[in-house]
C-alpha cells in the first residue's frame, strides 16, 4: 500500500466494503439499529420478493409495539405485499408479522410510487 491508500481507509469503519448476507424468509430485526430499520424492511422484501419468496417473517419484538406499527406501515405501502398478520404463536405470536408477496413477476418497487 501507498500513502495513498493508507489515507483512503477509515480505521472506524470494520466494514469498508458492503456486506452481502444470505437472504432467507425470516428477517430479525433486534440487531438493527432503529434509524435503519425503515430501509432494511424496504431493501429486504425487494429482494425476498425478487427471490420469489411467497412469505416471510418479520421479527420486530412485542415491546410496545413501535417496531410492529412500522413494520406494518410499510408493508401497507408496498405493492407487491398481499397481505400480513401476527405469527402464530410458536414463531412469535405478536412479536413477528408474517408478509404474503405477490409472485415476482407482478414486480412494482416501492421506488415506483
């Protein structure tokens, strides 16, 4: 490396490079921070519904329900979500909302409203 280079890196940022997770139908939301959550869900059910997942689970907590009501705004304004509603209890009950999708080919982004 040159000086270049070396003045190019942030000693903070662990993760200079972004990070590609594995995308499966269940989303756990406890490790995010609250002022990403909105774009997580948004960039996370693009890509679940490009996958051609039929459903998924989002796991937001029971708390007092902050986490659940923002979940769901956006599932209300995201075209390609058919339909939601709470978990059944051995996946969450109240903590988790299970999303039906759309099949992919009915694709419309939340970007094109």
């Amino acid at each position: 490396m040159d000086d270049a280079d070396d003045e190019a890196i942030d000693p903070f940022n662990p993760f200079p490079e972004p990070v590609r997770l594995e995308i499966t139908d269940i989303l756990d939301l406890h490790t995010i921070p609250p002022r990403d959550v909105r774009r997580v869900v948004e960039e996370y059910l693009c890509e679940a519904h490009r996958l051609g997942f039929s459903s998924v689970r989002l796991i937001h907590g029971k708390g007092r329900g902050v986490q659940r009501e923002l979940v769901r705004s956006i599932l209300a304004r995201t075209p390609f979500v058919v339909s939601w509603t709470d978990a059944p209890p051995a996946a969450g009950g109240i903590g988790a909302t299970i999303a039906h999708l759309s099949p992919a080919n009915h694709h419309t982004s939340i970007a094109d409203q």
